[in-house]
C-alpha cells in the first residue's frame, strides 16, 4: 500500500517538475493552512445581528421550511402547536441536549418525548442547532453525544430549535464558531449544513420535497 | 462502464431519433440553465467568487502531494483510514475486500461518477455483493440497467411516464401494483422502498464533492440526504475519491460551495452540505464505526503540469452539459461514457484514450458557452481543440476529412489561387440560385446538405474581394 502511495506522490512530483516541497514553498502552504486567506464573502452574509435573523428567517421559508419566532418558554407550546396543526402525532425523539433538557416540556401533557438517537419509526425529531446561516437561511448541527445524526435524516418531520444568537452571517462564521469550540483543525465526526427539507430535481428536473430526509421542516428562532 | 464513445456517431444518431429523450432535453433550457442564470444574477459577488474558486483550485492542484498528505495526517489522526489507488482496479480491489471484512451483502450507494469510472458496481455484484443505488435518478436508472446521462442528474433523459412504468415493473412484487402518474407519488413510493435498503446495508459507500486538508474532513453535497443516510447507518463507511478533490481549508470550501449549487441547479445551496470527519466517536450513540477514504488517481497525476491540467479544476456541476447545444440536442448517453458534455469531451479522451473517445472532441460547435458557465474557469474549448489536434497528429481523423484538410491547405498556401478559386465558387453557387439565402442540397455537400442547409453567398463577391474593396475605400 505504501508502495501505491509513493507512485502517487511521485508521479505528481514528476509532472510538477519538482520534488517534496520545501524551504519558502512548504512555509508558506503550511501558513496558509495555518492561517486561512478568505475569499469575497458576499454582502449579504456581514449584516448586523438584527439584519441576519430577518435574512435567515426569508431565506429558510424561500427553501420550504416554515420558521416560528418565540421565546424559550414559548418553544415547547409552540411545538405542540405544530404538530396539532399538521395533523402530526404528539410524539417525538428529542436530542439528549442540555438546552433543551432546560425547557419546560412538562407543561405539554399530550406531547410525548424520547431523548436519544432517531429510529426508523420516529415520525418527529426535535434537535437544537450549533449555528443559523443567514447567506442561506441554512442549519449547522454538529454531531456528538447531544446531537445524534440520525434525529437530522429519519424522521419525516425535522422541528429545529434555533437561538437567535446562533445565527450568524455566512458560512466564515461557522468555521469559527468550529474551531473556538473544537480546537484548531478539531471538527466534530459529522457537520450536516441543511437547507430545508429533503428535495430532488431527479424527475424531470421539477423539485419535489421528502427525498430520503424529512418532508417537512420548522424552525423556532428563540429570542433572547 | 464498458465505453461505446468509438461508436459515437451511430449513437447520436440514435439519440435524434428518440422522442422521449428529445421531450425530456428540451426541459434543459428552462430548467437548470434559467434557474443558473438567475441565482448567479442574485448574487453580485458571483463572478470575483469563480476568479477566487479558479485560483484556489490551481493552487491545490500545484501543491497536490503536500495537500493529500496533510489530508492522510488529519485523517488518521481521527482514527479512519486512507487508502491509496493507482489505478481503477487498485480502487476496486480495495473497495470489494473492505466490504468482504464486513461480511457485507448489501451496499448503500450514494451517486459517485467515480465509483462509475472504475465500474465499481459490476465488480461488487461479480462477487456476490448488491450495491443499492440511493440517489432518486441513479436508483432509477439502476432498475433499467442504463447508464447516467449526466453527471447531477442522471435519469434527466427520462419522463415521468417511463420512470412509473419502471417503478411500476419493480415494484409490483412489493405490493405497489398501482402505476403511478405524479411526481411526488413517484418520489415517495422510492423512499418508502429505499429506507429499508439504508437500514440493511452493511456498507455506505460516497463519493466526495471534496476533501479538506485541514480538518480531514470529506464533503458530500446532496439535495435528497442519500448521502448522509448512507455514511450515518451502516457500520463502515467508505469515501472514494479521485486525488484532484483535495483542497486547503474550510474557507476555501465556502467559496467552491457558493459556486457549486448555483452552477449546477440554480439553488443558492443544496439541501445537504455534510462534512464528515472519521469514525463515531466515545459518546455517539450513532454513526459508522469504520471509516475509509480510497483515494484514486487513475491518470490524473500524470495530467498535471501539461496542457490539459485545468480540467482537474473541474468541480462537476454539470453547468457546462446544461448550457451545451450539443448535449441539448444529443443528451448523455450518446458520448459513450461516463462523463458526458464538454467537460466528458476532454476528459474521457483522457481516461480512456483518444483512439476510443477522440471523436468527442468534435462535437462540439467551438461557441464557448460552457466556459463562460463554468465556475472554475475550465477554457473547454480551448482543452477541446487540443484534443483535435491529436486526433489528427495520430492519424486518427476519418480519410475524407484528412483529404479535405489538406485540398484546403494546399490552397490556403497559395493565395491568388485561393482568391481565383473561392470567387469562382461564388459564381457557381449563384447561378444554383440563392433566392432562398440557404441550400437544401447540393451535388458533392451531401454529407453538409443532409442535416442542415448551406448559406448562399451573398451580393458583393467573396469575404476577399469584399475586404479588399473596403481597405481601397480607405
């Protein structure tokens, strides 16, 4: 195998006209990893806070979500709410989060929560968010014990609890929050970026929503 | 995938002729290409955003080795494993026996053109092992046992009405007897039957949109989520991913990410943007256990630093297909291969050799709209031209147009000759008439006349005499 690797490696170098690189040269490519040059970050993605949560919100609904802006003691009527509305049942795999271990699901009688990872017959999942972007009215979730992937891609139904302070303004902006909370070049196992519901263009280039992912996404923003 | 771009003529000829794939191509111009042009219109950094993608992707192509390297490090590091690959068959070979140490019987596939380029699926079913199709059109296109016809939308030569006699014909033994008429009845009856393969499979397999050398992370685009469900639910994870897919940094990837989508549909993102970086982790309570990234080369090493290196930019979109004359008239699966339209026109010639695919090359009307589209700045016409060039120096342009050529080059040497000639041409063809402004036919054009008509000269002699008159006149 490492006999592959080398013909590789060799080959490039060969075409390149030159060996491993070094001195000046891997300097500076380890400077730029190091630290990364940014490219043209569009407009709309350095709007101020209140600016960002308005794009966001446009954004997430022009990608066929629906969003909510409430309070933290507003998020689990709100959820009831939704679910009643849409002729869902009250039941839902929660994310084993400590945010939103910290809401008062109690006051919600009928709405019944199983904190953990989705299984194929979960109809609803409720997750928080690492990050909103708004360039894109995108969701950031980060994998690890409080966030389980699956909660993101089986249930049909994908209702998002977004804090206002989250939504940032492109996806630059992520990439810190990343590394302030992982560690330079640490990223968690899983990063799904979402921008809506599921959809595919695969017939006749027409979108139709609930591919393989959920059909149907909401998001509360949380005010602060 | 067994190349029948040698055949390319017949096959496009086969190509005009199919109504349904002429019905589902005329699709192209309102659909991708509109929705391309609209959303690049939105965004008024677009065109310093391609500058910034061209040039990020020539400079990880100049430090290719370092980056794949730091690529390995990282990747490692998180407790996955890099496999190098040479050649297709090193790939395929890699691929099988990873999926034979799972005991795999089925494997969760999402769209790779890359696991088509070295044939992986027919490798993996010769030793008993099912690859499932995930992606809707690829799915699709796998209960017909036809290839993609282009590289994000691969069942975009079909309608609605022969993909429901398909689901039709599959599903029955399911229990779906009913013959479906609309899409969304259509998407969700493939959903109901595909979630059950996600959750038997032992394998996942993806491609990558790119890879990170900072983090070690791969990057999967999708709109569907096929990709995360199969790198989320099976035990083992595979990535394949040909070497050129390698860049810096997570900044970097948002640049390409803020081209990618809009060149290729027209979205200002795709639904799911996934980057996966190793194994599950202490505490997960899901995600693969293993992870493995099969780095290809198959020749692509050997193209840089020649004049053909810019079409490892290439990123895949499809932008340069969707806004081609060509494909608009002939589709994907007449190019013979797995990588249809101008960017398949200069690259199979270079996977599989110009003696196979060097006809591609000349379908192609030089009028430049897919570099003007590409996001990265591919000069297509221009790598296109190149290959015409060795078509000819290997002797592999037909007899007749060699012969042409030369006629015409013995006369393009000797210029009264030339002025004599073409003036008297002119003449000739008036007195056939040119009322009409076109020929329908004419003795000795039939290989011309037959498809399309000729323009007749118009009043006031040859471009020559015509150019000579105006530099008088001065």
């Amino acid at each position: 195998m490492s006999e592959a690797r080398s013909q590789i490696l060799n080959t490039i170098r060969r075409s390149l006209r030159r060996g491993e690189l070094s001195g000046a040269t891997r300097e500076a490519t380890l400077a730029r990893m190091a630290s990364p040059p940014l490219g043209p970050i569009p407009m709309r993605a350095q709007l101020p806070p209140a600016g960002r949560v308005k794009l966001f919100c446009q954004w997430a609904e022009i990608n066929n979500a629906t969003v909510a802006r409430v309070s933290a003691a507003e998020v689990p009527g709100e959820v009831a709410a939704y679910l009643a509305r849409n002729n869902l049942p009250a039941r839902a795999a929660i994310a084993p989060s400590s945010q939103l271990d910290g809401l008062d699901w109690k006051s919600q009688k009928l709405l019944e929560l199983r904190r953990g990872n989705a299984v194929a017959s979960d109809a609803v999942a409720i997750t928080g968010a690492f990050a909103g972007i708004a360039e894109t009215g995108t969701l950031v979730m980060a994998s690890g014990p409080e966030h389980p992937v699956t909660l993101n891609l089986l249930p049909d139904t994908h209702v998002v609890v977004l804090c206002e302070g989250d939504i940032v303004g492109g996806y630059e902006d992520v990439w810190g929050r990343l590394r302030a909370r992982y560690g330079k070049n640490g990223m968690p196992r899983t990063v799904n970026t979402i921008t809506g519901p599921s959809r595919t263009g695969d017939i006749e280039q027409a979108m139709e929503l609930g591919a393989h992912g959920p059909r149907r996404m909401h998001i509360l923003v949380v005010r602060e | 995938m067994q190349s029948t771009s040698h055949a390319f003529n017949e096959n496009v000829d086969h190509a005009l002729a199919d109504p349904n794939l002429q019905d589902s191509l005329g699709k192209l111009k309102v659909g991708f290409s509109e929705r391309r042009r609209q959303a690049a219109e939105r965004l008024p950094e677009f065109e310093a955003l391609r500058d910034r993608a061209r040039d990020i992707k020539n400079h990880a192509l100049a430090n290719l080795d370092f980056y794949l390297e730091e690529f390995e490090r990282k990747v490692v590091a998180l407790g996955g494993h890099v496999h190098w690959a040479p050649t297709a068959a090193d790939a395929r070979d890699i691929i099988l026996k990873l999926c034979q140490s799972m005991g795999a019987r089925t494997v969760a596939k999402s769209k790779s053109m890359v696991a088509d380029e070295i044939a992986l699926n027919e490798h993996l079913e010769a030793a008993g092992i099912a690859p499932i199709e995930t992606d809707l059109g690829e799915y699709i296109i796998q209960l017909r046992h036809e290839p993609p016809s282009h590289i994000i939308a691969p069942a975009v030569h079909l309608t609605k009405d022969q993909v429901a006699d398909t689901f039709l014909e599959h599903h029955a033994k399911l229990g779906f007897t009913t013959r479906l008429t609309e899409r969304n009845d259509l998407v969700a009856e493939a959903r109901y039957v595909l979630r059950q393969k996600f959750l038997d499979a032992d394998v996942g397999l993806t491609g990558a949109n790119f890879l990170i050398a900072e983090t070690g992370s791969s990057i999967l685009v999708t709109n569907e989520g096929n990709a995360d469900l199969s790198n989320t639910l099976p035990r083992m994870h595979i990535v394949l991913a040909s070497i050129e897919k390698v860049i810096p940094t997570l900044e970097d990837l948002a640049t390409l990410l803020r081209v990618l989508a809009r060149s290729a549909t027209g979205q200002e993102s795709s639904a799911y943007t996934t980057l996966n970086s190793g194994p599950r982790r202490p505490g997960d309570l899901d995600g693969p256990e293993h992870y493995h990234v099969v780095l290809l080369d198959n020749g692509r090493s050997s193209v840089l630093g020649t004049e053909m290196q810019d079409v490892l930019r290439c990123i895949r979109c499809g932008a340069c297909m969707n806004h081609c004359p060509v494909y608009g008239a002939i589709g994907g699966h007449a190019y013979g291969w797995v990588y249809p339209g101008p960017i398949g026109a200069v690259l199979t010639p270079q996977l599989i050799g110009v003696e196979e695919a060097g006809n591609l090359p000349n379908a192609s009307t030089f009028c430049g709209r897919c570099e003007s589209v590409c996001p990265v700045r591919i000069p297509l016409p221009k790598l296109m031209r190149h290959w015409r060039e060795r078509e000819f120096e290997r002797h592999l342009t037909p007899a007749a147009v060699r012969q042409g050529l030369a006629l015409w080059g013995f006369f393009a040497r000797r210029p009264a000759l030339y002025r004599r000639l073409t003036g008297l041409a002119n003449r000739v063809l008036a007195l056939f008439g040119r009322a009409e402004g076109r020929y329908r036919a004419l003795p000795l054009a039939g290989g011309w006349t037959r498809f399309r008509d000729l323009p007749a000269p118009q009043p006031g002699g040859t471009f020559h005499s015509q150019w000579a008159r105006k530099r008088g006149a001065r």
